[in-house]
C-alpha cells in the first residue's frame, strides 16, 4: 500500500491554510501524515495547522524550490504529496489518490494533476490557466525541487502519469491582492532572467516592453479564449499583459544598474496564476 506524506510550506497563512488542511482530513485519509514547514509566521499558522494534527518544524526561508526540498526530507514517508497553503483536494482527486494508495504506484515516480484555479470568486476553465498540470505526487528517492527563482517544479527520474481529478487553487481574493502578488512574482521573473541573460540585456528588455505586453493580453484573451471566462477573464488578460511589462521594466531597471524596490516579502507562497 502506498504511503503519503502531505507537506505544505508557510508563511503567515492563517485565513487560508484551514480550507488546505480539511481536504485532507476528509475520511478515509489521503494522507498518512500531514507536514508543514513554517518560515516564520507572525500569525496563527503553526497554531492551526497543530490544531488539525499536522506536525509542524520550523525552518528559515531558502528559496521555493530548497525550502521544497528541506520539507520533503522531512517527510517520514517515501511518496510526496507537495501542496500550497491555497490549494485544496477535490473530491474526485481525493477518491483518485485512495484508488492509487490501494494499487500502488506501478513503475510511476510522479503523478501530476489538472490544477483548477477560482479567482475573485469564479472558476476558471480559460485564459490558459486551466488544465495546469501540476506534478505533485512524486516518489522522493526519484524527485526534486529544481529552479532557483519563481519557477519551481518538481523532477523525477522515471515515467510521469496523469490524474484526472483536480487540484483547487484559490488564488486572489480581490484585484487588489492581484497586483501585490504581480509585483512580487515580477521581482523574481526579473532577478532570474537578469541572472540567466549575458548579452543585449538592456534592448531586449526595451523591446519586450513595448511589443509583448499586448500580445500577451491577445494571447490570453483570444487565443485562450478568456472571453469564455466573462469579466474576470478580461481582468486576467489585462493582469497578463501588465505581468509582462513589469517584469521586463524590472529587468531594464536591472540592466541600468538600478537596484529594485522591495515593498513585499518574496517569501509567501500564493500565486495568482500560471504566469508565475
């Protein structure tokens, strides 16, 4: 039988981390253990997550994908379950994964999972955030966090196979969280394509400026058919292209030698979307 351990990082996560934790411990159990690695809360997080029976460390933010990775050696058992504070169990997923703690494995190191995001409220089925896979179930002996930034994912060695329930993320609240959590994800998208760039640094990001924010709104709103979303998926095509021009205006401001500000901690762990 297939043995899960739940791991979920923190970081003042009090109003959402409850909603995380039921999913959880809906009967009969998804997960044989449920761990969570604060980095530091000032809130009720540890006090909550305790309270649901989880087992909590306390661990200095390194990084999404080493801070990941830390909790995952941490875990008692062999196959991962890596989730957000934000994120839930579906129904249909859970049953999914109580099938595949029944029957094991087969030769999988990985299971990845359809991701359906509800932002302001409303499911989102467009705008190419959904099916968002998501590998999530791995088998830690064959997988690893990797990517120094904003882009974590997990990596294995063997085959990956597909869950059909998904995965719910409860992103942004209000159009106001949205634009906290942009400005924070453009620093990182900014800092890591600094990093990773040796030449033409500076025209390219004026380029880029100009020309892709409206297409990425295009892109998203047509071609993604976030028409299909109603308003929200305008609004998510207009953050799209916003998304865009903010990170390549922090990544000219890099490339003048001009250091970024640092209104927002980039420690927390909520996302708005697949542009992260």
């Amino acid at each position: 039988m297939l043995e899960i351990s739940a791991v979920i990082i923190t970081l003042n996560e009090e109003r959402r981390l409850p909603r995380a934790l039921e999913s959880l411990a809906v009967a009969p159990v998804v997960a044989d253990e449920v761990l969570v690695v604060d980095c530091g809360s000032t809130d009720r997080t540890r006090e909550i997550a305790e309270r649901y029976g989880a087992r909590v460390i306390v661990h200095p933010w390194e990084g999404y994908a080493r801070q990941k990775n830390f909790a995952a050696g941490q875990a008692r058992f062999p196959w991962v379950l890596s989730m957000d504070a934000d994120e839930v169990l579906s129904p249909e997923l859970s049953a999914e994964l109580r099938q595949l703690k029944a029957a094991g494995p087969g030769d999988a190191a990985g299971f990845r999972m359809p991701r359906l995001a509800c932002y302001q409220g409303r499911w989102i089925r467009h705008s190419g955030w959904y099916p968002d896979h998501k590998l999530r179930l791995y088998d830690r002996p064959r997988g690893r966090w990797a990517g120094d930034y904003v882009h974590e994912r997990v990596e294995v060695d063997g085959p990956v196979r597909t869950l059909e329930g998904n995965l719910l993320h409860f992103t942004c609240d209000s159009l106001a969280e949205h634009f906290r959590t942009t400005d924070r994800y453009t620093t990182l998208a900014a800092q890591e394509a600094y990093r990773r760039s040796e030449r033409w640094i500076l025209p390219r990001a004026v380029l880029m400026m100009l020309a892709a924010p409206p297409w990425k709104f295009v892109e998203t709103y047509l071609f993604r058919q976030g028409f299909r979303d109603g308003f929200p998926g305008l609004v998510i095509a207009t953050m799209a292209g916003f998304y865009v021009f903010q990170k390549y205006a922090k990544l000219w401001r890099l490339a003048r030698g001009q250091d970024l500000p640092r209104s927002h901690r980039d420690t927390e762990t909520n996302e708005p979307g697949p542009e992260k």
